[in-house]
C-alpha cells in the first residue's frame, strides 16, 4: 500500500496516535525501508500504529492481548466499535488482515518475547507497551539490544502534551538505560513529535 493510503487506513482504526504522531511513525517507517532488519513493535492495541509501521517492511508485533477494557474506549479515536470484554487480539487480526503476510502478530508479554529476538535484528523498534516501571526499563534494555546500527528506537508516551495522561516512568526509563555505560554516545540525534521520542543509533 502507498503511504497516503496506510495514513487514511490507520485513520479509521481505533487506537492511541494523534494526527501528528501517525504522521510521524509513518515518517519514521519510511526512513528505514530500504534497510535489512524487521520492525519490532510492543503494543499493537487494534494496530493503529502496525499499520503506519509496515510502510518499511515486515513488522512483528507484541501485544498481550485479553479483554477490551474501558481505558481503551475512552483513548480511543475513531471510537471503537468493539465491546467491553471483546478479545483485543481478535480485533488485532481483523484489522491487521490485509496486511499479511507483512505482519507476525507474537501474542504475549513483551518481557517474555523480546528476549527471544536475536541482537541487532531490528530495524527499528516500536515502544508502546507496559508504561510503568520495571517493565518500560526492561522493555527499553531489550529495544537497545534489539535495534541495529543506523536503527531507530521509538517511544510512545515519551513526552507528556496537554490532554493527555502523562506517563513520566516512560522518559525516566530512557534517561537511566541512555546514561549507562556512556551509551548514550551512541545515540546522538533525536526526532520529537506529540507524545512520540525517536532515537538513531549511530551507523
Ligand atoms: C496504548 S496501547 C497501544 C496503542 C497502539 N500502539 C495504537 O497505535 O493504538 C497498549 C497496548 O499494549 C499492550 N500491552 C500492555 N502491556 C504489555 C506487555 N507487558 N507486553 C505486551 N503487550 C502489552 C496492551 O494489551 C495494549 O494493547
């Protein structure tokens, strides 16, 4: 699909990305196209942002899946047409059908599954899971594993924008896992956009 086409697409799926930050995830995708590697994402929800993510390649998605619950109404735009108590991951698929075989739904927890990708495999890696400590830290320590040279580390619920929840775990969790061992030399240029924080490591 062409890129205006996933933006209008991702436009009618339920989820938890601004105007602005669809835009951006679509940007950021697209910057890593024409690289090896998978895209990682933690946290599909309805798939929202997968979708935007497969404009640069095959995308694997961790979501934990369980019951449609009433944060999930409320955060959403367009209002979802799924029920209380509905199983997120049958709506994940529904939307996500198109786009097979560009996508590998993982189902279950991301401290359970990122560890069993292989180091560097990733392109670029989505964060958009658990946002409280410890799991943001463990999920950040494994992204930074995961995402090779020339890669992209993003974070949703990075930055805190009026009207929405702030997650400040989230920006704490980067700041301590960027600040060991000097890593954060390796990642010297950032892109912000709403809520989303992108990282480049270095080629
Ligand atoms: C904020 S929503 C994701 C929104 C989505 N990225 C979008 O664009 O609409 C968070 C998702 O993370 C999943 N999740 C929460 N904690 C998780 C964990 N530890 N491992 C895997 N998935 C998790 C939830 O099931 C939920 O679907």
């Amino acid at each position: 699909m062409r890129p205006s086409e996933l933006l209008a697409l991702a436009e009618t799926i339920p989820g938890c990305l601004s105007q602005i930050e669809m835009a951006a995830l679509l940007a950021l995708a697209l910057e890593v196209r024409s690289h090896p590697g998978d895209i990682v994402e933690v946290g599909a929800l309805f798939g929202k942002s997968t979708v935007l993510l497969t404009a640069g390649g095959h995308v694997t998605t961790i979501d934990c899946g369980g019951p449609v619950v009433q944060w999930m109404l409320d955060a959403s735009e367009p209002k979802p047409t799924a029920q209380l108590g509905d199983d997120v991951t049958a709506h994940l698929h529904r939307y996500l059908e198109p786009f097979r075989p560009g996508v590998t739904v993982a189902p279950g927890l991301s401290e359970l599954v990122l560890p069993t990708l292989s180091d560097r495999s990733a392109k670029l890696v989505f964060l958009d899971g658990d946002h409280c400590s410890p799991a943001v830290d463990a999920d950040i320590r494994q992204a930074m594993r995961l995402v090779q040279p020339g890669g992209i580390l993003v974070l949703h619920d990075f930055r805190t924008v009026p009207e929405y929840q702030p997650w400040p775990d989230v920006q704490d969790a980067l700041w301590r896992a960027m600040r060991q061992n000097g890593v954060i030399t390796e990642w010297p240029r950032a892109m912000f956009a709403g809520r989303i924080g992108a990282w480049y490591r270095l080629a």
